[in-house]
C-alpha cells in the first residue's frame, strides 16, 4: 500500500511538472497588466480580444490552418497508401516500406527544415501553404501510418476473402471493406498530424517569408524583441486547440464504435 501511495504521488507530481509551466502561461493571458508577470495583476480578456482583433495575428491564424489541413489531408493519403504497401503489397518488403515510412521521426527537425529551404528554391516552391503544408505533411505521416498499419493487422482476411468469394473485385473490395475499417485510425493519425503541423516552428522558420507566417512563426519573432500578454494569450489558444483534437483521438474511436453498433 505504501509502495503504491508513493507511485501515485511521484506520478502526481511529474505531472504537475509537465503541466505546471502551461498553467502559468495560461493565467498570465488573462492578466490586466501590460507585462507578464505571475501571479497575473487582476482578470482581463483584453489580450484575446486584441489577438482577435489583430490583422496579423488573424492571418497567421488562417495560414497555420490552412497548413494544418493540407498536412492532415496529405498525410492521410500518403501514410494510408504505405501502409497497404506494407501490410499487403506483395513485391515491396514489408521493412523497406516501413523504415521509409517512420524516416521523417528520425530527422532531426533542423536537418528537415534545411533540406526542405534547398529543395524549394530549386523547384520555386515556397512561401505558400502549399510549400509548407507538404513539408508538415511528411513529418506526420508517421502518425498516419502507424495508425493504419495497426488497424490493418487487425482487420481478419477471411472478411476480405469473403467479399471476393461473393464477386467483388479487388477494387470494390478495398473502397467498401477495408478502408472503411480503417478509416477511423487513419482520422486519428490525420489529427496528429494537424496537431504536429499546429504546433511547429522549426520547419516553419526555413520556409516562411515576409508575406506568409504562421502562428508560431510570429510568436516566435515578437519573443524575441519582449514577451508581452498577448504572446500568452496565443499560446492558450494554440493549447486549446491541441487539447480539442487530443480528446477528438482519445473519444473519436469510442464513438464511431457506438454508432456502428446502434446501426
């Protein structure tokens, strides 16, 4: 029983470590000071209405999400397709596929952003949600593929084998069989991969010009002439909305399964 108390309150306290330095930028984005101080000087929104308010800060927001989406979407795409080459391709080694596939977890985020700038320059793609949204994009594929490949391990062949005993093509068997089963872990892997592309700031710094920044690229260059409320308040929003899609993951899967069943 001791034993037990002691890891509860060591987990507790990591915890509070992790979430402690979040907790303090959130109260200092309700301060009514015009400096961050903490424990904040009285209660004010004024800082979220000024960030909302704010053209810069509204166009960085609509990049970042437009970012975000294109990554999520490529992502998808991208990491659903590897997966099939690597649970079912019958000429490509499953290992070959998969190394490719987790590559980009293991390029430091430097190296990538600087071999994304090279790559750009030479083909004229860049400074656009394109350009970054494709490169956010192979940074979550992992998320995707992992997903996927994991649901596929799960799904049992004899469903498939029985739709083409029916008649079905390999086609139809896939578009109505398959992907629908594992449709729900590659939307899982698809918010992962909006919520890497939300958050990042490496890559974006090698790809962002004057004209076409994201949030944390503008955070990031006001940091550095002085931290003001308003750079709290932006970050509570980005927290937020990280937070949003980490409970879309964590319930999303329970109520599609509640769905299925009710139909």
């Amino acid at each position: 029983m001791r034993a037990g108390l002691g890891v509860r309150l060591f987990a507790c306290l990591v915890a509070l470590l992790f979430v402690a330095p979040t907790l303090v930028v959130a109260a200092t984005s309700v301060t009514s000071g015009s400096m961050v101080t903490f424990p904040p000087k009285g209660f004010s929104l004024r800082w979220f209405e000024e960030v909302l308010t704010d053209p810069e800060w509204l166009t960085a927001l609509g990049n970042s999400v437009q970012v975000g989406l294109l990554a999520a979407v490529l992502a998808m795409t991208a990491g659903t397709s590897l997966a099939f080459a690597a649970a079912r391709s019958r000429f490509l080694p499953p290992a070959l596929v998969t190394g490719l596939a987790v590559l980009p977890m293991t390029v430091p985020l430097v190296v990538a952003g600087i071999g994304f700038y090279l790559v750009y320059i030479r083909v004229g793609l860049s400074g656009n949600a394109l350009s970054l949204g494709i490169a956010h994009a192979v940074l979550g594929l992992p998320f995707v593929f992992v997903n996927v490949l994991a649901a596929l391990t799960g799904v049992d062949r004899r469903v498939e084998e029985a739709a083409r005993v029916s008649g079905a093509t390999e086609a139809v068997t896939l578009l109505r069989i398959t992907l629908p089963l594992v449709a729900p872990a590659a939307l899982v892997g698809g918010v992962l991969a909006f919520v890497s592309s939300w958050d990042e700031v490496v890559v974006a710094l090698f790809l962002n010009t004057p004209r076409f920044r994201t949030l944390p690229v503008v955070m990031w260059s006001q940091v550095r002439s002085g931290v003001e409320p308003s750079i709290s308040a932006v970050a509570t929003l980005i927290t937020l909305v990280s937070l949003l899609m980490a409970a879309l993951v964590l319930v999303g899967p329970a109520v599609v399964k509640k769905v299925r069943r009710r139909t």
